[in-house]
C-alpha cells in the first residue's frame, strides 16, 4: 500500500464517519422537533377548550346582565308608576 491508498481510505472512513455523525444528529433534531410540535399542539388543545369554557362564560354573564337590566327598567317602570298615582291623590311619597 502506497500513501495514496492510505490516505484515500482514510479520506473514505472519516467521509463515512462524519455522515453517520450527521445522520445521527438530524435524527435527534427531528425528534425534539416532533416533540415540540405534540407539545404546542397539546398547549394549543389546552387553550382553544380554555377560550371556549370562558366565551361561554361570558355569553352567560352578558345573559345575565340583560336580564337584571330588564328586571331594574321593570322596577323603575313600577315605581315611576306609584309615585305618579301617589301624587294624582295628592299625597306625596318620600323613598328611602
């Protein structure tokens, strides 16, 4: 074997070396990729039933709120109505 040959062989082992390191590594970045990818598609599951739970929240807050709205204008109409007759009969009434 001349030195050619040896540093040809050489040459071909370290090639052959650093495509496994390579193929190695890549492997293991595509595998924390995918890791990361089911994480932030378990975060993004997380968050949509989360925005969902409080839309529906607040749909039942805002019915809520309309209905106790009714019911104050309903009171209000109810005691505008007293006062007025109250003060067709000549009385006066004072609220506390």
């Amino acid at each position: 074997m001349n030195w050619v040959t040896a540093l040809a062989v050489v040459a071909i082992i370290t090639g052959a070396t650093m495509t496994v390191v390579v193929l190695l590594a890549l492997a293991t970045l595509r595998r924390n990729i995918d890791d990361t990818v089911v994480r932030q598609a378990q975060q993004i599951k997380r968050l949509t039933e989360a925005v969902a739970a409080l839309t529906l929240q607040q749909q039942q807050h805002q019915t809520r709120i309309q209905e106790l709205t009714e019911a104050s204008r309903r009171l209000s109409d109810r005691l505008g109505d007293r006062d007025e007759s109250g003060r067709a009969n000549g009385s006066a009434r004072l609220l506390h």
